[in-house]
C-alpha cells in the first residue's frame, strides 16, 4: 500500500509542476492508464508454461459435447456428406470467433467483464451477459457430471447393476441382453434394461410425469453434486496455479481412455454396420438448409466462444504467445476428438444391433440416452464389462470437469478484476462461485431433474450465445477498430493478422452468426417441448424458455442504453474538468 501511494503522489507532483505543458498532458494521462491497468493486473496468475496453457484450452473445448452431441449430429445430417458443412464453418465461423476472443483476451489480459472498458464501454454489456450464461451452464452441467459419478461408483461391482431385470427397479417389460429376457424385445413398450436402470434406479423419473410436478430430491445425486462442486472448487481455489496442476488429469486421461475403448471397440462383431450409419454419406442431404445450420451450431458450440472462457484462459498466457496457432491447434484437436469419440460409440451400435438383430437407427434418437443407456449396455455383454464401464464414466467425468472449472475460474476471474474486493479473499470468494450454481442446480437433482437438465441445456445457452458472440465481434473488429486489432496482434506477436483471419472475423463470421441468430427464431418448433409433459406444458415450458434466453442477452441494449445516458455524460464532465485544470 506504501508503494502505490508514493506511486500516486509521484503522478500528482509531475502533473502539479508540469501541466501547462501539452506534451506532459500525454504523458501523463497515458502513465495514469498504466497505473490503473497495473492494479488491476499486479497479482494476476500466469500459466507455468504454454503446455499447460494449450491443455487447459483444449481441456475446456473437447467436453461430453464431443461423446453424446457430435455423433447423433453426424448421422442425422447426412453421415460422411455431414463433414463438408462441419469443416466449413469450422474456418469460417469456429476459428475466427475463437481467434478473437484468444487475441483480445492475451493482449488485454483482464476478464471478460473488465475488458470492455479498453475495447468499446458502451457494450460492456456483452461482460454481464456471459457471466450470466456461465452461471445458466453450471447450474445444470454439473448434473450431467454428477449422474456419471454415480454410474462410475455402480460399476465397481463384479456385475454392473444394468445388466439384468432382476432388480426391484425392473418392470414386466423389461429385457436384457443376456438370457432369455432378450425375447421380451418385440414389445412395443418394452425396455432395456439399461434403460430402466437410468429411468426408474438413479433418476427415478416415473415419479415425476412432467416439468409441472419435479418430486422429491434426490439424495444420491445430491451427494454426486456435492463431489462434483468439490472437485470444482479444490481445482480453482489457488487459480490457474491449482488449475494448471488438474488439467494434467482432467486433459489427458480422456485420451487415454478413449485410445483403450476404441481398439476395444474394433475388436466386436457387427461394427460395419453401425459404422456404415456413422460415415456413408448422403450427399442428397446437402442441399437442405437445417444439416447446413447443424453443422454451424455444432462447430460454433463445440469450439466455446462466447462463455468467456476462452478470453479468461488467455489472459493469463504469455503476452506473446502466438495466438493464430493456439487456435488452430486446439481446434484441430477437438475436431478428430469427436470423430473419434463417433468411431467408438458408433461401432458399439453395430455391435448392438448385431446382437439384438435390430436396426442401428433406433439406438440414435437420444443424446442422453446414448451415453447413459446405449453405451452402458454396449458395455454388459463385453468381456471385462465392470472395468471398461469404470473406465468409460471416468472418461466423462474428467471430460466434464476441465469443462465447467474453466467456466467457474472465468466467472471468478471477472469478478475479480471488476470488483478488486473480491481478490482480497480469493478462496472465500472462489467459494461462493461454486456454491451459488449448487443451490441453483437443486432443481435439476429432483425425480423430475431430467427435464430441468433438457430445458437448461436448450434454452441455457442457444440462441443466446451466438447474440452474444456476433455482439463481441461487432465491439472489437468494427467499433474498437480492425486496424488497431491488427496493432495489438502484431505487437504480441510481431506480424499483423492474415488476410484469412481479417476477412472472416470482419465480414464472414459476423455475416454467419446473424442468418443463424434470425434462423434459430424462424425455425421454431413447438414439437420440440412435448417431451416435458402435454400440449400447455410445452407453450408454457416454451415460454419460459425464452424469458430465460431473452435474460441473458438483456444486459449488452441495456448497459448501451445506461451508458450513453448517463456514463457518456459523466465522462464528457471529466474530460472538460480535466481540460480546464490542466489548461
């Protein structure tokens, strides 16, 4: 504290004796920018070297999205024909969005609230919007986790529990793999008994018949949560520091365990078929505009832009670390990550279908389901089946958490850096980052809490964030200035931005994301709210919904609105004061 304010004092005696000098009047306002700037930064965390900062980006954008999102998503939209639109907006949308965010968030090095203080104020609403968006995700996310680390401690048993119908659980229309309950299959409201095992055992969802009535809680999974919130916060409660030591795991196991399940899984029968359904192309498919529109909103969530996470991450790098590399890099990854995560589960469908003597189509209309029903049951009639099913769910859990303590580390970040207070107690602060979305997620661990955890993950962030990214593009690229972008990039890296990444982040991305922020409007389908439980629940649900998306986009027209009211005016008196004092 003695420092700074002989700091201070050494300002007030330069502008004291020179300020009838315009020269000075420069400097001095430039040193009081840096002082202000070196405040806010003097404590900040640097990763320990750029490995564990290109893991920690490549931890946070290969996430569960990579096992249960990408591949239903390719065989719906035309198999191998789908790659043609994936790759495309993976350089025209994904990289340049993702480029920016890394480029301003390295140079800058503040949070994604501070930030827009030095690139456009009036839209530091974009900061909010993230923030809450952070907390919308790990509010519901952390369920996701949670019913992996119940399915993870159920498999430390010599049979895995889903195996069979002999369970209390189990209904007359069960059916199993194994035995021959395996004929009950032709029923048409007969279940695995895999399927049973995550309805009616851990979430206990025909308790509960609609979002309309979500039951009691349910203890286990509030046990799970708590270890998951745990985990979270022993990972982020010393920063980067505590997180770059995590990201070793949390990173790298996937990978260890996806290499170990993929030779596994080439090795059963039947998995050219299941194989066929994932790559063969339908070309025919191209010409519809929604496989076009999946692939964008695949590619665009899958990379991360928008949640600020990026922008936190890169804050704490090397200023001259160079970002076009960083970008390409990571991306590059997380794309053959999720071909690879397709080859696995994919082939375990054709095994599947082989053993049930059914068609592979009818194991792929579930997201979740896929993960938690199809994949497990692939996992019954395996030899060794309790040791991959541990393996697996390890996977997902460690593919979960670089995810979401990213997310937690990003909102503590901002924070911070708008509310110095906050970093005075970073633990007891850190805390509460963790505990605020715990309490939030109470709704998601109830008999009902499957429902919660869809209507999150479809509202939480879509089409929200593609707003919130085509705002951050328009802040930096048109209103801060391509060309003073393209001097921050060239002083942290020593050359200017390519062409490619010039023309995409000003014109193309931007281009993009507003046909697909309009289209997600245009394309709305109430249908798709019937699963909550009846024709009203689903207006009402649908409702609901948007209120939950229009919350989250609402901070950037109404921070620009208070800004040029009532900031512009203040700043204006500053500046004429200041003027006046130094004149």
């Amino acid at each position: 504290m003695s420092r700074q304010k002989s700091e201070q004092e050494h300002l007030q005696m330069i502008g004291t004796k020179n300020c009838d000098q315009p020269e000075t009047k420069t400097l001095l306002i430039t040193t009081v920018d840096k002082y202000e700037t070196n405040i806010v930064q003097g404590n900040r965390d640097n990763w320990s070297n750029r490995v564990v900062y290109l893991l920690s980006i490549i931890g946070f954008v290969v996430d569960l999205g990579n096992v249960w999102r990408f591949p239903t998503t390719c065989y719906r939209n035309g198999g191998g024909a789908f790659l043609i639109p994936y790759f495309t907006f993976l350089f025209l949308v994904g990289l340049p969005c993702m480029y920016m965010e890394l480029a301003i968030g390295q140079y800058h090095r503040l949070g994604y609230l501070t930030i827009w203080n030095k690139i456009c104020p009036p839209l530091k609403g974009i900061g909010y919007s993230m923030l809450i968006i952070n907390f919308y995700v790990l509010s519901y996310y952390n369920t996701i986790i949670a019913w992996s680390i119940h399915y993870c401690i159920a498999s430390f048993r010599a049979v895995v529990p889903w195996t069979f119908c002999k369970n209390d659980w189990n209904t007359e229309n069960c059916y199993s793999l194994h035995g021959k309950q395996i004929l009950n299959i032709t029923s048409n409201v007969s279940a695995s008994s895999a399927d049973e095992y995550f309805e009616r055992r851990m979430l206990k969802s025909h308790l509960s018949p609609s979002i309309n009535l979500l039951g009691s809680l349910q203890w286990e999974l509030v046990g799970c949560s708590m270890l998951v919130f745990l985990l979270i916060y022993l990972s982020i409660f010393k920063g980067v520091k505590t997180a770059g030591k995590a990201i070793w795991f949390t990173a790298l196991v996937p990978y260890f365990v996806l290499i170990i399940l993929l030779f596994r899984s080439l090795t059963l029968d039947g998995i050219f078929e299941g194989l066929k359904y994932y790559v063969a192309p339908s070309f025919e498919r191209l010409s519809e505009y929604s496989v076009w529109q999946a692939a964008a909103v695949q590619i665009f969530f899958s990379l991360g832009p928008g949640f600020g996470v990026l922008l936190s991450y890169a804050s704490f790098t090397d200023k001259h670390d160079n970002v076009s590399n960083t970008a390409l890099t990571a991306s590059l990854i997380n794309c053959c990550t999720s071909l690879l995560y397709g080859t696995v589960v994919f082939a375990g469908l054709g095994y599947l279908s082989y053993r049930l003597k059914s068609d592979v189509r009818q194991f792929t209309e579930s997201n979740m389901g896929l993960v938690f029903v199809v994949y497990p049951e692939i996992l019954t009639s395996i030899r060794g089946a309790p040791f991959f099913s541990v393996l697996f769910f390890i996977m997902l859990i460690t593919l979960g958490l670089d995810s979401v303590f990213a997310g937690a580390e990003s909102v503590y970040t901002a924070l911070s850096d708008e509310f110095p207070k906050l970093a005075r107690c970073p633990r007891v602060s850190r805390a509460f980052v963790v505990l605020i979305p715990f309490l939030a997620s109470i709704p998601t661990l109830t008999h009902g809490g499957k429902y919660v955890v869809h209507f999150m993950d479809f509202f939480g962030t879509s089409p929200s964030i593609m707003f919130i990214v085509l705002s951050e593009l328009v802040a930096t690229v048109w209103l801060y200035g391509i060309d003073r972008f393209n001097q921050d990039v060239e002083t942290m890296t020593g050359r200017k931005p390519s062409i490619y990444w010039r023309i995409t982040c000003r014109y193309i991305a931007p281009g993009i994301l507003l046909v697909l922020y309009v289209c997600s409007f245009i394309q709305f389908d109430s249908q798709e709210f019937l699963s909550f439980g009846g024709q009203k629940t689903a207006v009402k649900v649908s409702i609901a919904g948007w209120i939950m998306s229009t919350i989250s986009t609402l901070p950037i027209p109404v921070y620009a609105i208070w800004w040029f009211i009532f900031r512009r005016e203040k700043k204006i008196s500053q500046q004429t004061t200041a003027t006046t004092i130094i004149g």
